[in-house]
C-alpha cells in the first residue's frame, strides 16, 4: 500500500470514526426527547401543547438521522477495512 492509499484510509476511517460518533450522540438526543417529558407545571395550555408537539418533532428528526449516520459510518468502515487474499502471507 502507498503512502497516499495508506493516507485515504486513514481520512476514510477517521471520518467513519466521526460519523459514528456524531450518529449515536444523535441518537442519544432522540432517545433522550423520547423518554423525557414536558413539566407543564409553569407554562398555560397552549405552551404546553407546543412544548409537547416540538418534543415530537425533535424525536422525528433525529432518531432518523442519528440512524442514518450511523449506518454510513458502518458503510465507511466495510468499505474501507482491509480484504485479505487468499494464499498470500502478511
């Protein structure tokens, strides 16, 4: 493998290693809004209903995306991880 290759894979993996961090931090903001609610406590109905409806909105936004990054980076590293031949010694 060249120097230039071997600089490839390395930005490859390190912008794999990114998205997937960045993905389950998304995910983890979906989960987050998914399990914790509203306190409606101080607010009247009507910004409790809005509180409510923009918690939604954040659930549906980022579970999707948070899970859409983290199945790129797992396409970065499958695309990118080494494939051995058959019969060659290392």
């Amino acid at each position: 493998m060249s120097q230039s290759q071997g600089l490839v894979r390395a930005a490859g993996i390190g912008l794999a290693a990114a998205s997937l961090l960045g993905g389950l931090w998304v995910l983890s903001l979906g989960v987050q809004s998914a399990l914790v609610q509203v306190d409606c406590t101080t607010l009247s109905d009507a910004e409790c209903g809005l509180a409510s409806e923009l918690r939604r909105d954040e659930l549906r936004l980022y579970l999707p995306e948070g899970g859409a990054l983290v199945m790129l980076a797992v396409a970065l590293f499958l695309g990118l991880r080494k494939v051995e031949t058959k019969g060659k010694t290392p």
